[in-house]
C-alpha cells in the first residue's frame, strides 16, 4: 500500500516544490543581499517611528552614532552621505542609547554653569540639560507624547527610560519584520514564476508522467545540505519532464487543443509557484516524511 504509484507521485511532486523553492530563495536572498533590501526596510521603519520623513533630524543622528552604525564615520550631514552599507539590524539596547543622546543633542541647549569663583581661564562647566527638557523641545507632537509617557512610566530613571525605549523600538520592528516578510513572499513568488515558466516546471504534467512511469521517483534522495543546484540536477538526471523537449505546442502538450495546453501549462505554472510560498523547509521536512512512508527510511545523515 505505502508503496504505491500515489506515493511515488507524491514524492516526486514534493521533491520538484523543493528544488523550486530552494532556487527561488537562493536568488531571492542574493538579490537582497546586493541592493541591502533589509537595510532599507530598517531605514524606513526608523523613519516612520521617529516622524522623520527627511531623514535630517533623529534618524540623522541615529546613524551617525557608532553604536548603530559602526561603519560610518559620524559626521554625515545628510542620510545620502553615510558611509558604508546601512546596518540591516540594530539592537534595541543600543539604539535607545544613540536615540536618547540624539535628543538630547538635537532638543536640549547645553546650560553653563559657571563654577565657583572661577579663576581666570578656567572654563566654565558644562553640563547636560534634564531628558525631560529636551523632550519637550522636540517638535513633532506623537512622538513627543511618545517618549514623555515613557519617561514618566520610567519615574526619571535614565536606565529605565532606555529599556523602555528598546522595548517600544522592538515592538516596532516586529511589524518593520511583518512588512518585509510580506515583499520578500511576494518577490519570492516572482522569481519563482519566472524560473518554472523558464525551465517549464509544470506540475499538472510532471504529475501525469509520473502517474505513467513511477520509477522516476525511485532515485529521489533527500540531503539536508542539498543546494538548489543539487535538487535541479537531480531532477534533471532522473529524468523528470522538465524544459521544451518537444516543442511546438502539438507536439508537447497531448490535448487535442493548443488553448487548452496552454491553459494547464498556466495552472502548472502557478501551482508550482505558489507552493514555494511553503518555504523550502517545509517541503523538505514533508518529502521526509513520505519518503519514510514509502519504507526507505532516513538517510544516514538525517539519522546521525
């Protein structure tokens, strides 16, 4: 029964989901990694917390600050000018850190005071303004209110007024998280769109051949360090319906109607697309399991 044409599909289905979705995150990430999409989804969840839209005031100084921003070298005096690659991720601690000396640079004048009977000289001692001074001072009135409820809850207590600041910035990055998660899907699904219309990897037909000739599946093997390229050729060397062969449109597809070919090639398409979305280790942990099913067990590997 576990040996059967259904599980031999099945496996070979599933296998082809993993070689999709290994391909696709592979690019996915190198192109995120090239143009530093997480950097500038980071830049604009700062920005949209502070209510800097200019990028001149606070996140300015955020990342002119070496616990940020460890490349730069502090002095830029626009966003566009900051060197190096902008950090895809900061620690809260340390962000509430550079936030809480960004006001207090920006919103909170120096006060002087003079020292005793100062001698001839001798400078005059300058000391830092109180926080909730400068907070004050800070123009945009959401996050004004913002930080002085913070500051109040925190009863003046610097210490606890950072904490409270990286809490808020962390809750704030879960949703940075949520909106990047949802682009990176999205851009995911495109390239891998692309690269089964590219290399014609149609479930709809890889499903009916193996319905017809099951020992395709037999050869499957599962690796966990398999790379995108290893699962491709894979599929390649057992044999598996993929690429043009046989093209016209007569003679690939065995419907008596073009429209109707190409009809399921386009539903085979997007299947094949829209199970990347699964991520590769979901496919890879449910091709294991059938392939437990089917009465091979794990791989030596997998066992170890």
């Amino acid at each position: 029964m576990f040996n059967s044409t259904i599980v031999d599909v099945v496996a070979g289905v599933l296998f082809a989901f993993l070689a999709v979705s290994l391909a696709a995150s592979s690019i996915n990430e190198a192109i995120a990694s090239l143009m530093n999409s997480r950097g500038a989804a980071l830049l604009a969840g700062i920005r949209r917390l502070l209510n800097d839209p200019d990028e001149d005031g606070l996140v300015l100084q955020i990342y002119n600050h070496a616990l940020t921003h460890p490349q730069g070298n502090g002095a830029a005096e626009t966003m566009s000018a900051v060197q190096g690659p902008l950090p895809a991720y900061m620690e809260p601690a340390k962000f509430a850190a550079a936030l809480v000396e960004g006001v207090l640079r920006l919103h909170g004048p120096e006060l002087v005071v003079a020292v005793v009977a100062p001698l001839e000289g001798v400078a005059a001692a300058v000391v830092p303004p109180p926080i909730r001074d400068a907070i004050a001072a800070i123009p945009d009135p959401q996050l004004r209110r913002t930080l002085d409820s913070l500051y109040a809850r925190a009863d003046g207590e610097i210490t606890r007024f950072e904490a409270a600041v990286a809490d808020w910035f962390d809750g704030s990055m879960d949703r940075v998280s949520g909106i990047y998660k949802r682009y990176s899907q999205l851009w995911a699904f495109l390239i891998a769109l692309a690269i089964v219309v590219l290399l014609n990897i149609d479930t709809i037909h890889i499903a009916k051949v193996l319905w017809q000739q099951p020992s395709l599946a037999k050869g499957i093997t599962v690796a966990p360090a398999g790379t995108a390229a290893d699962a491709l050729s894979q599929l390649t060397q057992l044999g598996f319906p993929l690429g043009w062969t046989g093209w016209p449109i007569g003679q690939y597809f065995s419907e008596d109607l073009s429209l109707l070919g190409w009809m399921n090639a386009i539903v085979g398409w997007l299947i094949t697309a829209l199970a990347t979305l699964f991520g590769a280790p979901f496919w890879f942990d449910l091709l294991q399991r059938v392939t437990r099913v089917k009465g091979t067990g794990p791989t030596p590997g997998v066992k170890t």
